[in-house]
C-alpha cells in the first residue's frame, strides 16, 4: 500500500490515545496512593519519575531524528507508552510503578513534541489546529478518569479502563499511523521573520512553560486528594477529576471552533481561574468544591496552546522551541506533584492553591513579554 502524508485526523488519534493513557495515570496516582497506603509525599516520586521521563523525552524529540525517521521513532515510542503505562498500573509495589511512570512519560513527550512540530507548520491557523487537537485529546483523556469512576462505582478495579485502553487503542492506533508518513516541514512554510533562539529567550521559555505547568497541574493532579478529604468517595472524588478535565477540553474545542485570538484567550486564562480558585479555598463543600475546580479548569484549558503557537512563531525550526518549552514543562510536572505535596501535607490544600494564583500571572506576563520582543 503506498504512504501517505500525515493527517490531521491520524494526528489527532494518536494523540488522542496518548492522553488517554497520560490522563488515567495521572488519576492513577492518588488512587496507587491509596492502594499502597503511603503519604502524598511519596506518591509524588512518581511525578518526579514522570518529569524525568518526560525531559529525557522531549531531548529524543530532536537528538533521534538524526539517526531515526519521524515515523520510526513514533511507533517505537507509542508502544512503550503502552508498556509504560501497562508497569504503573500493575505493578505491585512503587519499585515497579514509579518506572512505569518515567516510560510512559518519556514516550508521551516524544511523540508531543514531533506531533507538535507538524501542526506548527500546517498551512491553515495554527492556534485553531492546535486548540483542536489538545481539545480532542483532554475529551479523550477526561473519559478515561470518568471510566474509571464508573468502575469504581460499580464495584470493578478501577483498573479496568486503562487495560481496556492499552488492548483496545494500542493495536487501533499502531493500525492508524502504520501507512502514515511524518514530514519535515517544508522551507517554504517558515515565517519572513525567522530568527535564530537566543539564550535569554531560550531561559524565558523554561520558566514560561515550567510555571504554566505548574499551573495547569497543579489545578488537578491532587484533585481527587481534594475532594475525598471534604466528604466526597473515591468514586465521587474521580467522578469530579474527570468533570474538570472534560471542561478543559470542551473550552479548547469551543475557543479552537470560534477560532478564537490570543488576546481572548489570555483573558479566558487569567480570569476564570482567579475565580475558581477562590471558591475551593472559600468552602469545605465537595459540590462547592468540584464548581471551583470545574471553572479554574476552564481558565487552564487555552494555556498550551497559547504557549506553544507564541514560543514557535517567527522562528525556523519549530520542533527545536517546541522541544525546549516539553524540556521545561518536564521539569515542571517532576517537581509539580512533590511540591504540592509537600504544601498540602504540611500547610493544607487552601496554601497550595493560593500559590497558583501568581505563577499564573508571572508566565502570562512573560509570555506577552517573549511575544512583544519577538515582534519587536
């Protein structure tokens, strides 16, 4: 059968099954936390694992495509996210489960990053494609935890959806990209501004993506943790976690239809969560408590995106800015979980929120900051 180019649609299913899997070890982790009954402390060894992964990752983006093709690299990496993630969720003891974590994290931010690096250089608006596509992908990602709550509910392993995933998406998706070709971008599709990366640039983007990460995560991860300790279930409390990932998908999709500007879009992320967080800090209700996480969510939906179309703009070779800023979220997912812990363990969960608050607004004004020198 002849090759042909890569698809937006083939795209969008093979990242579709990674956010699948990522979103089901997220939630995984607090629920491994419960089974193995250690502190949130420990637990978060598996975030660190995680970033570890996923900067190494973010690294074979760029270095292996000197020796391997596109196409070659994703396959070997999708297969080991499904080992990966087929290691935390079987694994008996956190020796087993941490270094399923870092597989699995190492192979997601490879394929992100060459995937990424394709839209950027799509013809059609890049901000739209790549609201779409990480849109698509939290939908599909937020209904494994809401699978996961099901299971629980109705008195399955909450394990089930994901094994479900790996043995049902694994062989669909190696079947999908098998005939599907990863191009380099064409030099004809760079901007008339292209420039080379500055240092001082290169360090803005470390910090812009490690604190919106930080953000982002730190909105959910510990989400379940959250609700469980104000009176809701286990199952109630990943009924919630999924609630709020679908949210963040269903705001990007609706922004990425609306085509929407990145000025409507830094309004969106700076306003609704400076009203969600303080609803979670503001009350010991669960029901209370999920609204909060639910619009906060909704505040954090746009900020990859609006991340990763303004790192990228105006210069050649977006893979190489596209790698830096998963190298700095990377850091910031291994650090993340730990420190949030550490927060919550020790001071509550109402501190750790509260903390969000200025790291969103630090890496939005750096951002505007990146993107008012890159114009200039």
């Amino acid at each position: 059968m002849a090759r042909k180019p890569i698809t937006f649609k083939a795209i969008i299913f093979l990242h579709s099954t990674a956010m699948y899997l990522m979103w089901a070890a997220g939630a995984a982790v607090p629920l491994v936390r419960l089974d193995f009954g250690i502190s949130r402390t420990l637990a978060s060894v598996h975030g660190i694992a995680s970033g570890l992964g996923a900067l190494l990752g973010a690294r074979i983006a760029v270095t292996s495509l000197k020796y391997l093709s596109r196409e070659a690299l994703v396959k070997t990496t999708t297969i080991t996210l499904f080992i990966g993630i087929f290691g935390l969720v079987l694994g008996p003891t956190i020796w087993i489960t941490v270094p399923g974590c870092g597989l699995a994290a190492m192979s997601q931010s490879t394929i992100s990053a060459i995937i990424m690096s394709q839209i950027s250089h799509d013809d059609k608006p890049s901000m739209r494609r790549v609201l779409l596509q990480t849109g698509i992908g939290a939908a599909v990602g937020s209904s494994s935890i809401l699978l996961m709550s099901a299971a629980l509910h109705s008195g399955h392993n909450w394990r089930l959806p994901i094994f479900l995933g790996i043995f049902i998406l694994g062989p669909l998706t190696l079947l999908v990209i098998r005939n599907v070709e990863f191009l380099d971008a064409p030099s004809s599709k760079m901007h008339a501004g292209t420039r080379s990366f500055a240092g001082i640039e290169k360090a803005q983007v470390y910090v812009i993506a490690g604190l919106l990460f930080f953000v982002e995560m730190g909105v959910g991860f510990w989400a379940i943790d959250l609700l469980i300790s104000r009176g809701a279930g286990v199952a109630l409390g990943a009924l919630g976690a999924g609630l709020m990932g679908l949210s963040c998908a269903l705001t990007r999709i609706i922004l990425g239809v609306f085509n929407a500007s990145p000025r409507a879009l830094s309004i969106i992320s700076v306003g609704f969560p400076f009203v969600g967080v303080p609803i979670i800090c503001a009350t010991n209700s669960p029901s209370l408590t999920m609204i909060g996480l639910i619009i906060a969510a909704c505040g954090t939906g746009p900020l990859f995106s609006l991340a990763i179309v303004q790192i990228s703009d105006g210069y050649r070779d977006s893979a190489e800015r596209i790698s830096h800023y998963m190298m700095g979220s990377a850091l910031s997912y291994g650090v993340t979980p730990f420190f949030l812990a550490l927060i919550f363990d020790n001071a509550g969960f109402i501190a750790g929120y509260l903390a969000l608050l200025p790291a969103l607004a630090i890496a939005l004004l750096l951002l505007r900051r990146l993107g008012a020198h890159q114009e200039a």
